[in-house]
C-alpha cells in the first residue's frame, strides 16, 4: 500500500477524559464486550495509568521511518498506537523513540509488536505497551509504505484516529469516545459502591446474597 499522511485527530473531550480518570477500568469490561486488547499486550514500562487519544502510525515490518516522523507531530496526552503488520521479529520502539514522545509529552505507546531499550523505556515516565522484547530493530529504510493517522488494528482490535485508548496493568482497551461516556457514569457509580460491598463480603454475607446470583439461579432451578 502506499503512503497514507492524514491530520492529527481531533481533540479528546476533557470531560469525558476526567471522568476516565477517576473509573477503575476493569469495571468498564461489565459494560462492554468490544475493544480489548490480547491479554499478552502486557505494558513493559512505565507505572501511570494510560489515558489519551489515539494517533496510529502503521509501518512496515522491518521500517520505522514513518513512526518517527510521527513521534515529532504528537502533541500532549497523545497515545501513539503502532500497527507493525503483524510482525513480530522487529522493535520499531526503542530508547530514542521513546525520548522523543516522552519530550512531546506524549501519554504512552502502544506496539502491537515488540520494544527494545527496556532498561531505558524504564527509566522514562512513559507507559509503553507491547508483546515482548527485542534486541533485532527496524531501519530507516524509507519505504513509501505505511500510514499516519488512518485506522490501523492493534492486538485484533479496530482503532481509529481520535479513539480513545485506555491502559493499566491489567492491559489496553480501545474505544470510539462515545461508546466510552456511554457507560462511564455507570461504572462510576459501580466503583463507587464496591467498597461498601467488599466491607459486607468481609462480614460474612454470601455474595451471590449481595449480587443476586443466588436468586437469579434459584428462579432458575
């Protein structure tokens, strides 16, 4: 395929964005089903929850050009999400790399392939996620293939420019912004009620009592 240069997306909703911040992401997987990544997308750096919106580059399997002219455009809160063509020999992310989106102030990065540099990703405050490691790097072989800002798919899963993409250590979620305030007020009030929850649990209440598992099944039976 060739070149596909397009403009940054739009920017993220900041309300919608405070609102991510405060939810445990996990809850969000009681409200949804689409847009998780492959448990073995496991982060390699950083500590910080992941937030931001997504610019995706999609490169080549053995040439990373296009990903750093990329890395000089982000701008901050930006999450970077490399689709690499599935391959899975070559570490397009490395020390550099990862420098200069740390100095962009970039939100993280996400490879649905492999990082190098991991001594040094983390020394950087900077969440990278990928499937592994790798001392065997992509060039600078300037190939007219690839794409910026177009939709890509990472770990199996569809993303848009502009989508927003969510991590911590448990993984990476991928959603378009609305399909995300469609159910955060939700899994806020769930967050907000757990404690309460967990605290009778400790009582010695069942929690199939609590939940309604335990009359659900009995209508059932």
């Amino acid at each position: 395929m060739p070149l596909d240069i397009r403009a940054l997306p739009a920017p993220a909703d900041a309300a919608l964005l405070a609102k991510l911040r405060r939810v445990d992401f996990p809850t969000l997987g009681h409200y949804l089903e689409e847009g998780f990544c492959a448990p073995e997308l496991q982060r390699m750096a950083g500590t910080e929850r992941l937030i931001g919106r997504a610019v995706t580059v999609r490169t080549t399997a053995t040439d990373s050009t296009l990903l750093h002219h990329a890395a000089g455009l982000v701008e901050p809160g930006d999450v970077v999400v490399v689709d690499c063509g599935g391959d899975r020999r070559h570490a397009p992310l490395g020390e550099v790399v990862a420098n200069a989106l740390a100095s962009r102030r970039a939100a993280g990065v996400v490879v649905d392939g492999l990082c190098t540099d991991v001594d040094a990703l983390r020394t950087l405050d900077l969440p990278v996620y990928a499937y592994g490691r790798t001392p065997l790097t992509t060039k600078l072989h300037g190939l007219a293939d690839g794409s910026l800002c177009a939709p890509v798919v990472c770990s199996g899963v569809p993303v848009h420019p502009g989508d927003l993409v969510l991590g911590d250590a448990n993984g990476v979620i991928v959603a378009p912004a609305e399909r995300l305030a469609a159910v955060v007020d939700e899994a806020l009030a769930d967050d907000a009620e757990e404690p309460a929850l967990v605290a009778r649990l400790w009582q010695g209440e069942p929690l199939g009592s609590l939940t309604g598992a335990t009359d659900t099944l009995q209508r059932l039976s």
